[in-house]
C-alpha cells in the first residue's frame, strides 16, 4: 500500500512534466492542426545551451534557466519559420516531414557542439526531501510538480483570462470562423508556436533538473512523451493533455515499482501504440 | 574495388530496402516512423535461422524477410486503420516497442564451443554464416544489388499492377477508393506485409554481413533516414528511394569534411526540397511528363 | 431491384442528422431528393454507401442488408455514387481513374462522357467540368444497381448543366435505381419522375415534381412560416 502510494506520489510529480510537455504539443496542434515532431528537439537545443552555460558558469541557476528557454525558443522560432508558415499552403502531412528533418539537424548540431554525448545539467541538490508520514517526497520532484502547476496556473490563466488566450482559443476552435472575425491566423500561429516552445523549454528545465543530465535522445523521449499526453487526453483538448500528462506519469512509476526498470519504457510505449489502435476513427486519426 | 567503396555499396544497398518499405507506405499515405522494427525483426530472425539452427544464407535471410512480412501482417490488424497523426504517433510507438523488448530478449543455445543467440542489450553475435560459406564481401554487396535491382523490377511492376493503382487511390483517397468497391482493408494489410518484408530483408541482409545485430539497429533514426530518403528522391517512382539514400550515403558522406555536418545539410537539404517540391524531386507529374516525353520520342 | 432505406436516424455529436427516415425506390426509377443546406441529403448518401453508420433504422437493396457493412462491401453490392465536390484521383491519369482498380476497360466510359481523348492526362489537369464528368464515368464504369448522384451539375454552367442532364439520360441503363441530389429544380424535374424533399433531417415530401410548388410544408421549409402563409 505503502508502495502503491509512494509510487502514485512520485508519478504525479513526474506527469506534471509530462503534462507541460503534453501542452506544448496541443497548444501548436490545436491552432495549427499539424504535428510538430521537431518539439522534444527544440527543447534538447535549449538543455544543451542551459549544459554549456552551467559548465562555463558554475552555480548560476537562473542564468542557466533563463539560457535553457531561450534555446528553446530559438530553435522553436527555426522550426516555426520553416517548418510551418513556409509550407502553409502544402498539405498538413508536409509540415510533418518537414519537422522529422529538423529534428535531425537539430540532434546532429547538439551532439557536433557538445564535447561528450552525454551532459551535465545542474540541479539545486541543497534542497531537502521531505517526509510525510512513509511517503518521501524527493526535492527534484518536488521541484517538477511545483514548477510545472506555476507553469500550468500561468498557461492556464493567460489562456482563458486574457484577450490573446481567447484569440488563441477561437483560431484552434475554428480558423475559418476566427478568419472571418477579422484574426490573423497565421500570426497567432506564430505567436501560439512560441508559447509552446517556452513551455517546453520551461519543462525541459525541470525534466533536466531531475535528471542531472542529457542525452541527444532526450528529443525524442519527449516528443514521445509529448505525444503520449495530448493523445491520451484526446487530441486538442488542453485540460485533456494536463490529465494525460498525469496519467502517463502514474503508469510509468507504478510500472516502475511493480515490475522494475525494464517495464517502465515498454508500458509506456506499449501505452502509446494502444491509444492509437483502439481509437482509429477520432478526428486526429483522419484530420491529416 | 577498395574496400571503402565496397562496405559503401553494401550500406547504400542495405539501406536503400528500409527506404523502400517506407516508400511504399508513404504511397499509402501513412508514414512509418516504425520501418526500423521490421528491420530487426528481419535481421534477429535471419540470424536465429542460420546461426542457430544452421541454416544456409540464403534460405536464412528470405526467412527473416518472412517473418518481418508477418510481423507487417500482424502490425496490420490494429495499425490499417490509422491514418495520419495516428498512425504516425503508432509506428513510432512500434518501433521503440521492439527496441525496449528486444533489450529483455535472451534466446541462446549451444553451437560448437560457444553460445549464440540474443543476449538483451548484449545484442545477437556470431551470426557467421557469410563467412563461414566462403562468399567473399565484394560478393555479397554484388548479390546485395543484385537482390536490390530484382526487387525493384518487381516494386515496379506491382505499381503499374492493378495493385499499385490501389495502393496509391487509398493514399490520395481512402473513402472515394471504398466507394467504388476497392477491398481496401486487404490492400492495406498487403503494403503493410509487403513493406514489413523488405525492411526485414534488409535486416537479414545486414546482419550477416555485420556479424552482430542488436537493439540499439531499431534506433529511430534509422526509420526516419528511411522516409527522408523517400521523400527527396520523390513518390513518382520506385527509384525515387535509391536516389535519396545514394544522395545521402553515397554524396554528401564522400565528401570528408562535411563528416559531422551530414545531418544538419541533408536535413536542411529535405527541408528546402518539401517547400519548393512537397512530394520530392520525382514525384508523380515528373514521373508522368518524363513517360509521355520518352513515350513521344519513341514513336 | 429495390433499395428501401427503413427509420433510419443518424446523429452526429448528439445533433439528429436523419431521424427515422424511410424511403423506397424500385428498380427503373429515379428520385430526386431536394431541401435546404443542413437538410441531411449528403448524409442520406453516406449513410447509404456505408460511409456513415446510422444509430437506428436499416438499408436493404433487394432484401439483402447493406446496414453495418463496410462502404467497399457497399460498392460491391452494387452501390455507387459521386460526391459533390468531385474526388478523383489526381494523381492518376484520366483512364486509370475510370478503372479505379477494377478489371475492366475504361474507353467505352471515356468515350461516353466525351474524355477519351484526355485519357493519358493526370486527373488534376482537368477542368471542373471535366472532372465531374469523369466522376460520372468512374461510378458509371462498375454496372451499379443503385446509382447516388450529390449534386452533378453543382458549380456549373447551363450550358455544362444541360451537358450532363443529357448525358445521365442517355448513360444511366434503364434498370438502374437513380437517386439525384441537387439543387437545381429545372434539372430534378427533367431527370426524376419523383422528388422527396427533406428538411432537418425528416422526409417531409414525396411525390412528383409537380405538385411540389403546392405543398405547405415544403413551402414553410423554403420560405419560412410567415411567408408561405
């Protein structure tokens, strides 16, 4: 019981990563109603920049976040110019070749910059773990689950309370009617794409943190993930992807516990190819 | 020929069967990001066959080219109908389904003095029998092509078959082939054996010539490569595949000082192409002009 | 040959589409079916041809069910229809889309609607007009039963309108049950003998064309209560 509680908490404060990363790709799904494959590698840009900083810097935290999300928001501006409003006119499918391009330019450029596959990414290790009852609460996750509902609060609040959220909301609704109104669809695109990058930098942040470290692989754990969260939550709908994210969290760790390491990644993965299968007819399944 | 140019032509040939799998399903309108699974698949199962059990090269790679076209089949049953995000987010999913379980895969026995077989992240060694037949390697890479230009042949005739026209009516249409009576259920789970199948052949193929495969052969990146290879060259023709992978391989990787930039020029070389060319360099109405253009001059 | 499409309801997210609509047409006959936008005459042919599933009611063809089969097994039974965009296949030539993977030979269809000529061309390079003749062909080309037009002369000319009203009158096989969705009533009563008019999603009229300009319902339906009255 003790097990199945540790392992419940530890998962929420894992998911609230997952959900972050779940929005970044509904946010940019929703609006643009194409997949942005090259999303887990513009945040692997910003972690390699926060690495290369915190190397050259030793103990400057903020520096370091502050560097982390503007590589993400770089590399998030690259994708976005070529990617997207480049292929406006192609196909949505285009959009999608085009982004697994990116994505290997952008894994070929962190591992050519950096001097081992393998990088450091500093973490406040000073902070303690706190005990309640039986249950330890981890200062890194601790750290993720707290980051990421501030981060969500802020996402959610500048969505559905300011004038830009609801433009945002009426163009993922529907473009045709918000053209109508007078929006320009393709700058909240834009403006929705960059967003989501500062999301997915701000979890690449926490991701990194809990990790000590990164790999070029992360680009695609957390497109995986990403993509994981928005399916589960059902494709566009953003409470959706908070919940998915959550849900992906609890699976891994309670895999994690119950069967060992080895499960965690295959459940995941199994859960992902489930979602696909046994939803074949919903609107993302044909809407590309 | 040098021995650089020789591993050069297996690599191109090897590969150029995974970008061709990927190929025909694009054709479908699905893209794979799963087409490195069937790769392995094809080259553990080859191995199993002649390093294991004893079989020769031959018969062992056809087998794992077999048993990845069943797997294909098998992929088919949840994965026909998707189309998409969804089936894109599926073959991904797919693929690294393999990875992870081929991780935990232990299937070893005895032969000779030592143990052979799958060995988790270990991965699978000693599978010999290129070698132990004698077949020196400039050999195999002229089988390897030889085994290529027949497949092509026969990917060519197919597309002009009746079943080529189907396949591509499902790509462009799914609900208007229905309409007009297309089994489009059994020509989906068809393309998804037949890809399967020849992403599997390239796997056995690689495996022997390697002498070793292991989990981390089903790196997405591999799945990935296949597609941009199939998009540059252009959906127009089978040979659209070849020409991206000897574009990739066999050009920009010659050029020594691009070494570590490859990725990043290829990749930007995919991008700029899908702006001016969404369906690659050959695609269907150059495909179609270039005909009527030979067709005129024969007359 | 009959084709009877019993209470049958479609909902789409909760919205009724068609509720419990029944209609029988017999083999020889043609009906026109006419309403306003939003009336459920696109959704009556998708659920026809399998690509809708209906959530009650059933739709035979000479007492075999068609309901819950796939639209493929639809079209094999004898179904086919053209949509009222034109879906070809752009990307394949003229000739290859009137066979559209059938074993059967495309230029006596080609030569039908007047496109043989252009049977080499790829599908895209053809002209509105053009494409909804070759639309024609390809679902003339299988021999159907049962054959469901979406509006054929949608976005045309008189003169291209005339082209095709001419054409269905001299292609279709006499034995043929012909279902024509369209908003052009001159084209209705020139090819139907019998007009079924919907209106959010209920049959509120069947009969022939004639006494259509009489009837109350249908007058409230296009016009607006205030007004009909």
């Amino acid at each position: 019981m003790v097990d199945f509680l540790q392992a419940l908490v530890d998962g929420v404060m894992l998911g609230a990563t997952y959900s972050l990363l779940g929005l970044g790709f509904t946010l940019i799904f929703g609006v643009l109603r194409r997949l942005n494959l090259a999303f887990g590698p513009t945040i692997l840009v910003g972690i390699y920049a926060g690495s290369h900083l915190s190397l050259a810097w030793p103990g400057a935290l903020v520096p370091v976040v502050a560097v982390t999300v503007a590589g993400a928001l770089l590399a998030g501006v690259y994708v976005e110019r070529f990617s997207f409003r480049a292929l406006a006119r192609q196909a949505p499918v285009v959009s999608m070749i085009s982004t697994f391009a990116v994505w290997m330019q952008l894994q070929e450029l962190v591992s050519l910059l950096s001097p081992s596959r393998t990088m450091p990414y500093p973490s406040p290790v000073w902070l303690p773990a706190v005990a309640v009852g039986p249950i330890l609460l981890r200062s890194d996750g601790l750290l993720m689950w707290s980051g990421a509902t501030l981060i969500m609060l802020a996402l959610f609040a500048l969505l559905y309370r300011t004038r830009f959220g609801t433009t945002i909301r009426a163009v993922a609704d529907s473009s045709e009617a918000a053209t109508l109104m007078g929006v320009n669809v393709a700058m909240v695109g834009a403006a929705a794409f960059l967003v989501a990058s500062a999301v997915g930098g701000l979890a690449g942040v926490l991701i990194a943190q809990s990790h000590q470290q990164v790999t070029p692989y992360f680009g695609l754990w957390a497109t995986v993930k990403g993509m994981t969260a928005m399916l589960l939550g059902g494709a566009g709908s953003l409470p959706g992807a908070v919940v998915g994210g959550l849900a992906l969290g609890v699976v891994e760790t309670q895999t994690l516990w119950h069967f060992g390491g080895q499960w965690r990644d295959l459940v995941s993965y199994a859960l992902l190819f489930l979602v696909v299968a046994l939803s074949p007819r919903t609107r993302w399944g044909s809407g590309l | 020929m040098s021995d650089y140019f020789v591993s050069l032509l297996i690599r191109i040939g090897i590969e150029a069967f995974v970008a061709l799998s990927a190929y025909l399903l694009l054709l479908m309108g699905r893209m794979s990001f799963g087409q490195q699974g069937f790769f392995v698949i094809g080259a553990y199962a080859a191995g199993l066959a002649t390093a294991l059990y004893g079989m020769p090269l031959l018969p062992g790679v056809a087998l794992g080219a077999l048993v990845a076209a069943l797997g294909g089949a098998l992929f088919a049953g949840p994965m026909a109908a998707p189309r998409g995000l969804a089936f894109a987010a599926g073959s991904l999913a797919f693929g690294e389904l393999v990875r992870v379980a081929l991780l935990d895969l232990y299937f070893q026995g005895q032969v000779g003095p030592d143990l052979i077989g799958p060995a988790g992240p270990d991965g699978f060694r000693g599978i010999r029998a290129l070698f132990t037949s004698g077949v020196s390697v400039t050999t195999y890479a002229v089988g390897i092509w030889l085994a290529l230009g027949v497949t092509l042949l026969a990917t060519a005739f197919f597309l002009r078959s009746r079943w080529g026209e189907a396949l591509r009516m499902i790509g462009e249409d799914e609900e208007a082939a229905a309409t007009v009576g297309l089994p489009v259920r059994r020509v989906k789970v068809s393309a998804l054996a037949g890809a399967g199948g020849l992403a599997g052949l390239g796997g056995g193929l690689f495996a022997h010539y390697a002498t070793y495969v292991e989990p981390g052969h089903a790196d997405v990146m591999l799945g990935v490569h296949s597609l941009a290879y199939a998009f540059i060259g252009g959906l127009g023709t089978p040979l659209g595949p070849i020409i991206g992978v000897a574009l990739d391989i066999g050009f920009l990787e010659s050029f020594r000082f691009l070494a570590g930039y490859r990725m990043i020029i290829f990749g930007g070389l995919v991008m700029g192409l899908l702006i001016v060319r969404p369906r690659g360099l050959l695609d269907e109405v150059a495909v179609h002009r270039l005909s009527r253009f030979l067709m005129r001059g024969r007359r | 040959m009959r084709l009877s499409v019993e209470g049958v309801s479609v909902r789409f997210a909760g919205i009724s589409a068609l509720s419990s609509l029944s209609l029988a047409v017999a083999a020889g006959e043609r009906l026109g079916v006419v309403g306003p936008n939003g009336a459920g005459k696109t959704t009556l042919l998708n659920v026809v041809t399998g690509l809708v599933r209906p959530v009650a009611g059933a739709i035979r063809l000479d007492g075999h069910t068609l309901t819950g089969l796939p639209p493929d097994a639809v079209a094999r039974a004898g179904v086919a229809r053209t949509f009222q965009t034109p879906r070809l296949f752009s990307r394949l030539t003229v000739a290859q889309n009137v066979r559209a993977g059938r074993p059967l030979d495309a230029e006596p269809w080609l030569r039908l609607v007047g496109l043989l000529p252009r049977r080499g061309d790829l599908a895209a390079a053809l002209t509105p007009g053009e494409a909804r003749r070759l639309e024609l062909a390809r679902a003339l080309a299988g021999s159907p039963h049962v054959l469901l037009l979406d509006e054929p002369c949608g976005g045309l000319g008189p003169t291209e309108t005339e082209d095709i009203a001419a054409l269905l009158d001299r292609a279709v096989a006499p034995a043929t049950i012909m279902v024509v969705v369209e908003h052009k009533l001159r084209v209705i009563s020139r090819l139907c003998a019998r007009v079924a008019v919907l209106h959010l999603g209920e049959k509120i009229f069947d009969g022939p064309p004639t006494a259509l300009r009489a009837d109350r319902r249908v007058l409230e339906a296009y016009l607006g209560k205030s007004r009909a009255s």
